[in-house]
C-alpha cells in the first residue's frame, strides 16, 4: 500500500518567514509533485521531480523552491512567506513508466496558514 | 497548452437522482483523461481514467472526442458519493496532469 506522509497537517507561520514543507514517500516512486489546493482554483502544479536532484517548474512555481535530496523525499520551501501563500499543500508520487501515465498518491496535505 | 474546465463549483442533488459532472478539455494531440475524488478528511484519489473503460462505484465516464468532453455520470446518487471531484488531464513527458478547478457534489438525503 502506497504511503505519502507530510511532516505537518497544519503549519501557521508569520510573514517573511522561511517554510520547509516535507514529503515522504515509501514506494520507491521516480516521480513526485508538489501542488496548492484553492478553493475555485482546483489543483495547481507548483514544482515536481522526476529524478533524484532533478525538478521542474510547474505552472505557479514563484514564490517556492524545492528541493530532492533522496529518492524518498521531496521538500517544498517558501523563501520568504507571505499571505498570499495560505491555502493547502498536497503532495504526490508516482512510478515512471515511459510515456504512459501512472496513478498519482497523494500525502494528506498540509494546510498552512501565513499572518 | 491544455486547459480542463469544470462549469459547476457546486452540484447538489437528491439522493436516488441522477448525477452528471462536466469535464471539457482543450487539447490539441490525443489525451489521456481522468476523475479523482477526494472524499471528506480523506486523501485525493484516483476514481477512474477513460482507457480503461471501467465502471468503479457506480460512475462511468465517456471520453467524447467531438465534444472535447469527459463527463462523469452515475444513474443514482448515494449520499456517500458527497465528495469533491476533479478532472484531470494527461499530455504526455513527466507524468504531469493538469487538474480543473473541481467540482463539489453534494447528495440530500
């Protein structure tokens, strides 16, 4: 059974400080996502990893860095947070295949609030 | 680029009723379709994808090519179908989807 645990369910922080958002998973998966839950804006990309060390930009990638150190892990990181940041994180993993898509596992999300 | 859309923020229906949620898409190769759904406290999970053509808790989904449309249907609501649903849209690279805004579906007892 597919695990994707984030290190926080609920995270308030201050403006301007730096966030570490965490996320593990225990399947061995090549691929990992970071995506912000809105309501009306559904799910939004904001970085995702293919590889160890490697990572692409999604669709709202300013504002975020992320980082993969392992091949388990997949660290999302608000430099300098701002209020505008508020909502929830979802991350995910899943197997790489070629071309053809595989299933997403999503983390049960983190939901953080900036003041 | 892709683009999915989902009309409806909000759909509530009776319990017993028929249940329609609209997925359009704009896409100009060959895609790959999907509903995931996330049920209340639970995680985001896949329900169904349009290659396999399978029925998975009573909902079914066409991919209508014409139409650019992936609605998903069930002929009668359970109030255990209350559940945000999304449609979601695969192009092809790094497993990247892209996800409509989600559409919320509420079944009266």
């Amino acid at each position: 059974d597919v695990k994707v645990t984030q290190s926080s369910r609920y995270l308030v922080k201050r403006t301007g400080e730096k966030v570490f958002l965490e996320c593990v998973q225990d399947m061995d998966h090549e691929n990992m996502f970071w995506y912000r839950q809105d309501p009306g804006l559904g799910l939004r990309l904001i970085y995702f990893s293919y590889d160890v060390k490697m990572k692409e930009k999604g669709d709202i990638p300013e504002g975020y860095s992320v980082s993969r150190e392992k091949k388990e892990r997949f660290s999302l990181i608000l430099e300098s947070a701002s209020t505008n940041q508020t909502s929830m994180y979802l991350c995910a993993s899943s197997p790489h295949s070629g071309r053809a898509y595989n299933e997403q596992f999503f983390g049960p999300g983190t939901r953080l609030t900036v003041l | 680029a892709q683009r999915v859309t989902q009309p409806e923020k909000l759909l509530s229906v009776f319990k017993g009723a028929p249940v329609e949620l609209k997925c359009n898409y704009s896409y100009s190769g060959s895609p790959e379709l999907f509903w995931y759904v996330q049920y209340s406290r639970q995680r985001l999970q896949l329900l169904l994808r349009h290659i396999s053509r399978e029925s998975i808790k009573g909902f079914t989904a066409d991919l209508n090519k014409g139409e650019t449309s992936f609605h998903l249907k069930k002929p009668f609501a359970q109030e255990e179908d209350s559940a945000m649903y999304y449609c979601a849209l695969f192009s092809g690279g790094y497993q990247k989807v892209t996800f409509g805004t989600g559409t919320k579906l509420q079944v009266i007892p």
